[in-house]
C-alpha cells in the first residue's frame, strides 16, 4: 500500500487547516524528545539523520537516499547523515566467509603470499 495525496495537502497542518509555524514545529518536537528521555535537544534535521540511516539499514540504494535528501554525492550523505551502531554490521557468520575465502574464485588464494612478503622484507 503507498500513501498518496494531492500536492497542496499539508503533512503538519493545525486543527484549523492551516500550516503550523516552523518555530510551533520546533516546538513540538523537542518536546518529544524530552518525553522520549532523550538527553540532548532532538530538532526537526535530526529526523534527516535518522530518516538516512533507517532506510540504509533496511536495504534502500545509495542512490536513492542521496537523491532524497538532495545531495551531490553518496561520500558526503554517509559521511554526514548515516549513523550506524556495532549491531548494524554483517552477521558473524558471515564475516567468519569472508576470513575462509572465497570458494567461487576463478583461481586458487594466493595463500602464504603475505608471510613471504614479511620474510623478504627482513
């Protein structure tokens, strides 16, 4: 199901119909977050950060995310916008395959390449 509506139909409007103030919006908003227990003043651009990082945590492209928030490049939105925690990572087993190789390479690990490198170094 996607959420639709007309262009001129506002997303914060007051009881009235009429757009809220942005300074109302600030308002209400760190509010919020002092009710939410949260220990430092939330604003209305942490909601691009967190916005950024949910949907890269649930697969969205880079592309897309980039575009949303109207920036020139993917370096500067993930330098500046995603906001990832330890348990954000590959899943352990995961990792543990990458350590064992890569058992569809077209030719065999070049294994003991590095150790010769430290022996000749020496």
């Amino acid at each position: 199901m996607v959420a639709t509506a007309d262009d001129d139909v506002l997303l914060f409007a007051g009881p009235d119909g009429l757009p809220f103030g942005r300074s109302h919006l600030y308002r209400v908003v760190r509010a919020a977050g002092e009710r939410a227990g949260i220990e430092w003043p939330v604003g209305l651009h942490g909601l691009r950060h967190s916005c950024a990082s949910i949907m890269f945590r649930r697969g969205v492209s880079k592309e897309a995310i980039r575009k949303m928030l109207g920036h020139h490049s993917w370096d500067f939105t993930a330098s500046t916008y995603l906001h990832l925690n330890d348990d954000d990572l590959p899943e352990t087993d995961f990792l543990d395959a990458l350590e064992e190789g890569n058992t569809r390479a077209t030719r065999p690990a070049e294994t003991g390449r590095d150790e010769a490198a430290a022996v000749e170094a020496r």
